[in-house]
C-alpha cells in the first residue's frame, strides 16, 4: 500500500525532472544532460511509450545528407512553405522556420545518439515502406495543392532497422541518456506538482521501494500488455490491469525537486475516454492508438499550476487506403455516393472529412482493372504489419463486388443515383483534360472502367479487428515556443513546468503526417530540455533553490 504522507522520504534535488520516457521524454532528458545539468526521469512504465511502438518515422528535410545520398533535392524554404501549408498558423512562422533550418543538424544529432539512417528511396506512395526503403513521401507533398505552395520532395526518414522501427529508435535514446549519467525511475507514477509561490519546484509520486520492484516478469508482462493493446484491445486492458496492479504493490510516496523545472512529456490522452467524450465526441468510439499509457495525465498536471490548454479536438485517425498505390486510383465515396476526398491524400488527412463531414461512412470503389493490379502490388508493397489487413480487404470479407454500379451501391446501401452521378463526374473531368475536383494529381486519375466493380467499407465500424480504425491526439498544454515552458490562459509564463511532444501543443497539432509527430518530439524535447537546464544554472547562480522540509 502507498505509505501515507507524514511518512514521505526527504527529497532529492536535480537540476531537471523529466516525467515520461518515451521521445519527447528521452530527448529532453539528454540535452538537459548534454547542458550539464542532473536529470531525473520518472516513468509510470518502463520507458518507450507510443515513440517504441511506433514506425520509426522522423520528418526531416531542407537538404539533408540522407536526402542527398538517395538524389532528392530540397530546401528549407521548399519545406518552410509545405509545413506552413500543413500547419496552418499552429506555431508561429518563426518556430516553424526554426524546425525547418534545423532539421539537418537534427539529423546528425539523432546520428550522435548511435541512430542511423539510409537514403533508399522508395518509388511507389505509400503510407508505410517495405525494409527495401528507408525514405519516402510521408505525407501529403505530391498532392496538387501541396504542389502549388512548394516542390514536393521525399522527407520521411525511417531509422535503419527492420520492420517498425520505432523499438530501436527509443532504445538508442534510452541508452544515451543513461551514459550521459541520467537517472531512470521506471513504475514511477507522478501525482502531484510541488508549487511554491507560483513555481513549479518539484513532483510528488508513487514508486516502489527502491530495490523491490515486481522483477523481469512484471517489466515482461508491461511490454505484452502495451502489444496487445495495440494489436487487440481487450487483452491489452486486461494485461494492463493485472501490470498496474502489481506495480502498485509495495509501492510509497517520494518527493523530487528540480532546481531549473520540471518536463511533462507523458504523451497524449487518447485513453482517457471522458477526456475524449469531452473534446473529440465523433472519435469517441474508436480506439486510440498506442501501448495504452496515454491517459492526459501531463493535462491533468498541467492544471494544478493553471496551465492552458490548446487543440484539444484536434484528432488523427487513421484510415490508410495505400499501400497498395493503385487504390489511390479509385474513388471514395460517403454512404450517400459523392466523392468527399483526394484519394492521393495521406490518410490521416482523408479520415478527417470521413470522421467530421460524413458521419464516418465511406467506401473505396474500384473497377476491375484497378482491382487487380491492386491485389498484384500487395506482394511488392506491403510491409510486415500491412499483410493481414490487405489479406482480409482482398478476401470474400473485406469487400463486395457487384456487375454495375447500381447493384453495388445497393449492396452496400449507398444512395445509388449519388454513386453513379459522382462516378460519371470524375469520369467526365478526366475526359475533358480538367483538373480533379478533389485536387489529386494526374498520375493518379483512372477513369472507372468495365467490372465487376468493387467496394471496400472504409467505415470504422467495418472491421474492428482487421481492419481498425485507431487514432491518436494532438492537442495538450499549451507552451512559449521559445522555451517550451507551459503558460496561463493570459499568456504569462507557468514558471519551472516545460511540456514537450503529444502533451503540448507543437508543430502536428493541425495536420499529422508520417514522422511529423517524431520529429517534433526531438524539437520540443530539445528545447525544454535544455531551457530547464539553462534555468538550473540562473537559479544557482542566483543563490541556489532551498531545499524542503518533508
């Protein structure tokens, strides 16, 4: 049992406190480390988070020596003007140029960390590469529109390792924030801010006993859990469960002070239902997506100091229609037959109309041409993860087909004279030479030919096991892009608590694309890790911070 507060151990002092080891966390924690400053991270888990589970993806660009290596010119004004396009006033432009000029060096400073990186193009649009490629479009930069504001160019790097890469790229993390002397306290649960005349001085929380953790197994059985929630929710809650309560067993109260402030970088708050019935009601019946440690507990934190929050309703679900490339060819249409979407899009990018504008109703509809050359690009194009689900969309389950459109429509109860009306339209534009209604570029426009036609439900109730629908948060606290440190409603500072990664808001907080999310946790991370070191050292200066009396 947690032992009662009369009883709290004294407090140790580091110059940074670090809660949540996954990126944002473990960046935070080595540039904090690398300014000088003593750093303890305290995580509920054992590290990783979302970051672990993750592809791997870093969106870099502006001339990077990867993108040189595979022949793919850039520029940061290139890749200034795309993100400004994605973002849409989230972050100020001068943040905003600030990722982008820097998003070279990034690169070399994650190769400082043991990462590394290829420059194997990948030629076909895709929303994850096979282990062939290592870098590729990751969002939505060959699209029309994106093509009117810069030249598109391939920006998502994908660390060198296989499969999803994401295990490795928050290992190599973890291992350099440890030799750079940073201390870890896993199954750590931060309750409580320490606030002192308007400053956040410290955390209060609940650990075991320093010495008699659960063991190996228990770390074993968080690692299944956080799969499994993934993969099949009700066994990961289950596992998550029994993990928490062990975690709880022998467990007491501590207290930790931090002399330059404290880092919330504990992720999103995708599994905290009420928080998403609240902000996000249209998703509120959907999964998110993650090991199952998302609980907005950094928003919760946030507000006992009277930090403002920010993009709260921002959502990306995710609903992939490529690979294979040849469905970009297709059309998709809402449950009343009209096309509502650039199927080129990226596919966080189309679920959103899907999820906010059409009820969550829609359908991939394909010829039969299309159809097969899409089944023949599955043994090409599918990475390890994408097998199972393009097995199930191509089996008997996964689709219906119908001789006309009409009786297709019928069978999947779409408003038949909408189908039929919206097929004729795109139809007829690519007759006539004029551009696409929806802006999708020429080498993806196919007129729909002769069938059997076929329709694949992209709806989120279509197929909860093999076919899901997940998605993941991107608002959170609110922080001055120039330290990181969170800030009031008003604007004024929250003196001493940085947020960094999905807890704040950052530069994926309007539009998420592959490897945005990643590399804004590095940025941030970055950032507040280093601001909050930087204040260790004034207040040491200043005379040092005095110490608690527990």
């Amino acid at each position: 049992m947690a032992q009662q507060p009369n009883r709290v151990p004294a407090a140790e002092t580091y110059d940074v406190i670090v809660v949540g080891f996954g990126g944002a966390g473990a960046c935070a924690a080595i540039a904090a480390a690398e300014a000088g400053a003593s750093v303890l991270v305290l995580e509920r888990s054992y590290g990783g988070g979302s970051t672990a589970h993750s592809g791997g993806v870093v969106y870099a660009g502006g001339g990077t020596d990867v993108q040189r290596e595979a022949g793919v010119p850039d520029s940061p004004d290139e890749m200034f003007a795309y993100l400004k396009h994605e973002a849409q006033g989230v972050v100020s432009d001068e943040t905003l140029r600030s990722f982008v000029e820097g998003s070279p060096r990034m690169i070399d400073w994650l190769r400082e960390q043991d990462l590394t990186f290829q420059g194997s193009l990948c030629d076909y649009k895709t929303s994850y590469p096979t282990n062939r490629h290592y870098l590729y479009y990751s969002g939505n930069e060959l699209t029309a529109e994106a093509r009117a504001v810069a030249e598109p160019a391939a920006r998502g790097h994908r660390v060198h390792a296989k499969n999803f890469t994401g295990a490795v790229f928050f290992a190599r993390l973890r291992d350099s924030a440890i030799r750079k002397g940073v201390t870890v306290r896993p199954l750590a649960d931060v309750r409580r801010l320490l606030i002192e005349d308007g400053h956040v001085v410290g955390v209060e929380y609940e650990a075991p006993e320093k010495g008699r953790g659960p063991g190996r197994w228990h770390e074993k059985l968080a690692e299944v859990a956080g799969k499994m929630t993934i993969y099949y929710r009700p066994a990961g809650d289950r596992l998550s469960r029994l993990s928490d309560v062990a975690r709880r067993r022998h467990t007491q109260v501590y207290r930790a002070r931090a002399r330059g402030g404290v880092v919330l970088a504990t992720g999103g708050f995708g599994f905290d239902k009420e928080m998403i019935r609240q902000h996000a009601p249209r998703y509120a019946g959907l999964n998110a997506l993650g090991p199952g440690g998302e609980n907005g507990s950094a928003v919760k934190l946030g507000s006992q100091a009277g930090a403002a929050t920010g993009r709260m309703d921002s959502i990306s679900g995710w609903r992939f229609i490529a690979p294979p490339s040849a469905f970009m060819e297709t059309i998709v249409v809402d449950g009343d037959g009209r096309r509502f979407a650039n199927e080129q899009l990226y596919g966080a990018t189309m679920t959103k109309p899907l999820m906010e504008e059409r009820g969550g109703r829609g359908f991939v509809i394909a010829d039969a041409a299309t159809w097969r050359k899409a089944r023949a690009q599955i043994r090409t194009q599918a990475a390890f993860f994408q097998v199972p689900q393009l097995a199930y969309v191509f089996s008997r389950f996964g689709h219906r087909k119908a001789d006309t459109l009409e009786r297709l429509a019928r069978i999947c109860r779409i408003d038949p004279a909408g189908l039929i009306g919206a097929a004729a339209e795109h139809d007829a534009a690519i007759a006539a030479g004029e551009p696409d209604a929806h802006g999708k570029s020429d080498e993806f426009r196919h007129a729909l030919g002769a069938g059997p036609y076929y329709a694949v439900d992209i709806s989120p109730v279509a197929s909860r096991v093999f076919y899901p629908l997940p998605f993941i948060t991107l608002g959170g606290l609110v922080v001055d892009e120039r330290t990181g440190e969170t800030v009031h409603e008003g604007g004024a500072p929250v003196s001493g608590l940085y947020a960094a990664g999905r807890a704040a808001v950052g530069i994926c907080s309007n539009s998420y694309v592959s490897g945005l999310s990643l590399a804004d946790a590095v940025f941030s991370g970055r950032r507040a890790g280093d601001h909050a070191a930087r204040a260790a050292r004034s207040a040491a200066a200043a005379g040092g911070q005095k110490e608690e009396t527990p």
